[in-house]
C-alpha cells in the first residue's frame, strides 16, 4: 500500500511531462506535413537530357 503513495503521484508526473511534450511538439509544427516528406522520395528529381 505505501508503494501507491509512489507511484500514483510518479504516474501522474511521468502523464503531465508526456501531455507537455505532444502540446509542445504540435505547437512547434512538428504535425503539419505529415504525407510530404513520405511522397518527396518518390518524386523523380532528376532531369531527362
């Protein structure tokens, strides 16, 4: 039982920092392209002479 005294609060920290982390990456643009840089590889950059 003292061991939930613990780890409910740790959890608790460990889910607000992970909260924190999405939040920060979504406002940084991190998810705005999501399909670009998967459909860049399959472009053919190379010019025919």
């Amino acid at each position: 039982m003292e061991s939930l005294y613990l780890l409910i609060p740790l959890s608790l920290i460990m889910v607000g920092v992970a909260i924190w982390i999405f939040f920060g990456a979504a406002d940084s643009g991190q998810f705005d392209d999501l399909e670009g840089p998967a459909l860049r590889i399959l472009r053919d950059d190379d010019k025919a002479p």
